[in-house]
C-alpha cells in the first residue's frame, strides 16, 4: 500500500516568511495529492490540491510542486499570516477507479507563524 | 456546495455503552464514506471505508466488531462504537466522496466536522 512521508512535524517561522512543507510516497500509482489545513478540533479542509500531470500549481500565497520522478511534492506557503497558524497534512492517492480511492495521509505538519 | 455534517459533535458516555455516530452528505450523492480516527497532535487514521448497500472494508488492525459501519443510503453512514472503552476516547472524523464523475470531478473527499468521543 501506500506510505506517506511528511517532514518537518513541527515548523515555526516569522509573520511575513515563507513555510515549506515536504512530502514523499512510495506507490507510483498515485496520481492524486491534496494538501489539508486542519485547525484545532475542526475538519480538515481542503486547500490545494495537485495531479500528477502538472508540475506545479499556485493559489494566491500558496503554492503546490510535485516532482513525479522523485515521488516528492511539497506546499509553500508565502508571505505567512498568524492565521496560517494550524496542522497541515499532505496526502496521496491512485484514482484508479471512480470510488472508494482511499486518501493516504502524512503525518502532519504542525506551522506556528509568529507575529 | 458539499456539505457533510456529523452527529454528535461531542459525546461523553459510560464504560460499556455503545455509542453511535452518524454522518450525512447534504447537498450530494456519496458512494463512498471513509471512517477516520484521530489521536491528540496525531494525523488522521482511516478506519474503514463504506459503500452504500455494501459491507464495510476495514483496514487492518480495526475491530469490525467493534466498529459497525452502516451505510444505508447514498447520504449517510454511521458508526457505532460497541462497548465503549476509555481507550476508545478519540476524535471520530467522516468523509464523503461522489466519486469521479461527482461534485467537483477530482473525487474530493468532503470532510464532517468531527465528533470528539470520551469514555468515562
């Protein structure tokens, strides 16, 4: 099955720096990589998501780059605001069918961006 | 657009109660609802995945007796927790997926809010 690498676990950076969060995966039959904001005691939601036929996609200040080669993809994030302030986790999956893909999720990357 | 609401948001119950929760997509169709589990500063763990009119999968290590998984209808699943146990006290999170051909075409998992589970 698939496994998912997320690294750093924690990451604290100054108001106005950049955030990057990597990830790695092991089945190359994942074509599918979310990346989920989950603040504390809520859902996780959704913010960026990318597939395997772009190598990079970018919403405002963040940013998604995947290098399908190296089974890699990591989130930048620009300019950071305290309320980036939360627990990202990045995920991977094969859509090799129309339903029951199950998401793989890293372990998640707690970002504290300080004022 | 799609919305998935959780009920209850929060529930304290006895050692040796069942619990159940519910899970429903409002404003689509999912064919697919996946059960996750998730521990304090941990990340989400999948339980099972359930398709409507079918029985659950569940991944290694989940207790099917445990944790019945009932998929009734193409807008809700539930999960009751049998026999609660202290340790069974965790943050209990449904998602709904159309599928490919559904709401948004990406197969989006659409995530409840969550239910935080205590066993005294």
């Amino acid at each position: 099955g698939e496994n998912v690498e997320q690294h750093p676990s924690t990451l604290s950076v100054q108001e106005g720096d950049s955030a990057v969060i990597k990830c790695t995966y092991s089945d190359s039959a994942s074509n599918y990589f979310p990346w989920y904001k989950q603040e504390l005691g809520k859902r996780p939601q959704l913010i960026i998501d990318i597939r395997s036929n772009v190598g990079e996609k970018k919403d405002q200040r963040i940013a998604v780059t995947l290098n399908k080669t190296a089974k890699h993809f990591s989130l930048h994030i620009t300019e950071t605001q305290p309320e980036d302030s939360a627990v990202y986790f990045c995920a991977a999956i094969p859509l090799i069918k129309a339903a029951g893909n199950k998401l793989t999720f890293g372990g998640g990357t707690r970002v504290l961006v300080k004022p | 657009g799609a919305v998935v609401s959780q009920h209850p948001s929060r529930v304290i119950c006895k050692s040796g109660t069942s619990v159940k929760i519910e899970c429903r997509s409002l404003d689509f169709q999912a064919t697919t609802m996946f059960w996750y589990r998730q521990f304090p500063k941990q990340s989400l763990m999948l339980m099972a995945t359930s398709n409507e009119g079918s029985k659950a999968t569940y991944e290694q290590g989940v207790e099917k007796d445990k944790f019945l998984i009932n998929h009734a209808s193409l807008t809700l699943s539930t999960l009751t927790v049998t026999s609660a146990h202290p340790e069974d006290s965790s943050f209990y999170i449904c998602s709904a997926s159309p599928g490919l051909a559904g709401y948004s075409g990406r197969n989006e998992q659409f995530f409840g809010p969550g239910t935080r589970l205590t066993v005294l």
